[in-house]
C-alpha cells in the first residue's frame, strides 16, 4: 500500500512517505524533470550469484531492457570552483542531486537506445547503495537474488585466487550482509539462483508477475539475442554464460563446508537446511 501511495504523492507534490533518519531514509523533494527513468528494478545481490544469468533471460524480453554492470557507485560528479557551487545550490543541484542526475540520465539513455519499455539493473555493487537508489528513484522495485553462501565463497575463490581464504570470505560476507540488510529494509521479490537455474521457466514467470508483464518463453534462449559482450567488469564471462543456455546447477555445498562467518546467513537464508534441488525443467 505505502508503494502506491508514495506513487500517488511523487505524482501531486513530489514528496513521498520516509521512514526516519535513524532507519537511514532520507526526505528528498524531486522537481519536475528531475527522472527521466520510470519504475526502474534493480536486481541486487552478490558477486558471483549468478547474477549474469538472470540479466540475460530479462533482457531477452521483447519490453525488458537489463544492460551489463553499469557501476553507479562508481559515478561521481566534481563542481569546481566556488561560482559554479553556487550557482548550481541555487538551483537546488547540490552534489548529491547532481550525482542523481547523472545516475538517471546514463540509465535512461541505456534504455533510450535499447527501444525497450522498461530498465532492470544488475551490478552486484548496488548492494551496497540500496538506500540511494531509493533516494534517487522513490518508485524503484528490486529483485533479491540469494545462492548459497559457501558457493559463492568457493566461485569467487576461484575467480579470484590471489586473494586468501580468509579474506575472499570476508569480501563474500560483506555482500551477503548488505543484501540481507536491504531485504529486511524494501519490500521486493526474491529469486534463488538454484530455483533459476533448476526451473528457469517457472522464476521468469514470477518475476514477470512481479514486474506485471506477460511472461515470454522466448526469454528462456538467450542465447538467440544480443546481450552485449561477457568479458570482466561487466558481469560474468565464463562458457556456461556464453554457451547461450541454462546450465543445470552444480550440488549445494556440504553444509560443514560453510565458513563460520557465512553460517549465520546461511541459516537464516534456508541452506543449511535446504532441500534437494528441483530436477531440470524441461525448457533447459
């Protein structure tokens, strides 16, 4: 209910219902021309989740445009000079809205050239910014992608092997705590990356639900479309992406194989009580 208020408010008088500073919502007037991205769905969850995978399938919908890694976080502005400060303040373009600004307009303009309906994007980082990106778009929708932990310590090990254990375990702890954060924060919908994989049919049709667009089977043969290249910095590169297709999920990890500092979350997440993976859907 409170999202469709806060819609009905943006729309009349450019405020929205906040939560308080303590929970870290911030009140922030939007003036007309402000957004040019409408109900844009961030996908948030961590590296190595199989994040790439969903992108793809959504992208592969005839109104679902979802770029690779665009790095907002990364993105910055620099007012030089005290007269452009100034300048810009009187026209209520602080730093922070004008970083906003930016945000919206590489988005939009990502979604411009695609001739698609609406934006989904995915950067594991974003994770971390879940509290600005509903600063800057009020009506933003998020997907939760979850996978179990010790999978995504073991992926990123072997992504990353100069790191050591130790701190390849942090790193992973890190995102997984952020996502939880947001999960217990914004209301969304929630995919696992083995239901995915498993069932790609079954969660493209819930996440079009939430979404409220027609599902497309097309969506399941990515392989078909033009997603842009797999390379490193903009998503996964590996073969199983590039192979244009589903790849059955490799076994959940032995649950004694979670590193202590994942267990909390594993727990708390279902997999150190998970059950069986669901056998493949025929459409793999």
């Amino acid at each position: 209910m409170k999202k469709y208020v806060n819609a009905a408010l943006m729309r009349t008088t450019g405020y929205m219902l906040q939560k308080p500073a303590s929970q870290r919502r911030i009140r922030m007037r939007i003036r007309p021309g402000d957004r040019l991205l409408e109900a844009p769905t961030f996908i948030l969850c961590s590296v190595r989740s199989g994040s790439t995978l969903l992108r793809v399938l959504l992208d592969s919908h005839s109104q679902i445009h979802s770029p690779h890694e665009m790095h907002l976080r990364s993105m910055s502005v620099d007012v030089k000079g005290d007269y452009a400060e100034k300048s810009l303040r009187e026209v209520g373009l602080e730093p922070k809205r004008l970083e906003y600004l930016l945000w919206d307009r590489v988005l939009h303009r990502e979604l411009q050239e695609s001739g698609k309906r609406w934006l989904v994007n995915k950067t594991p980082a974003d994770v971390f910014i879940a509290d600005r990106i509903v600063e800057c778009w009020p009506d933003a929708r998020f997907i939760f992608l979850l996978r179990h932990p010790a999978a995504i310590a073991r992926s990123r090990q072997a992504a990353r092997p100069q790191d050591t254990p130790e701190r390849n375990t942090e790193m992973v702890r890190r995102y997984l705590q952020a996502l939880e954060d947001a999960r217990s924060t914004y209301a969304g919908h929630t995919v696992r990356y083995e239901d995915l994989a498993s069932d790609p049919a079954g969660e493209t049709r819930k996440i079009c639900e939430f979404l409220g667009l027609a599902w497309e089977p097309e969506m399941l043969d990515y392989g078909k479309f033009d997603h842009g290249r797999f390379k490193s910095g903009l998503g996964d590169w590996s073969e199983n992406i590039k192979s244009g297709r589903v790849q059955r999920p490799s076994e959940l990890p032995d649950p004694d194989s979670i590193p202590e500092p994942l267990r909390d979350i594993a727990r708390s997440w279902g997999y150190l009580t998970a059950p069986a993976l669901q056998e493949p859907s025929p459409h793999e």
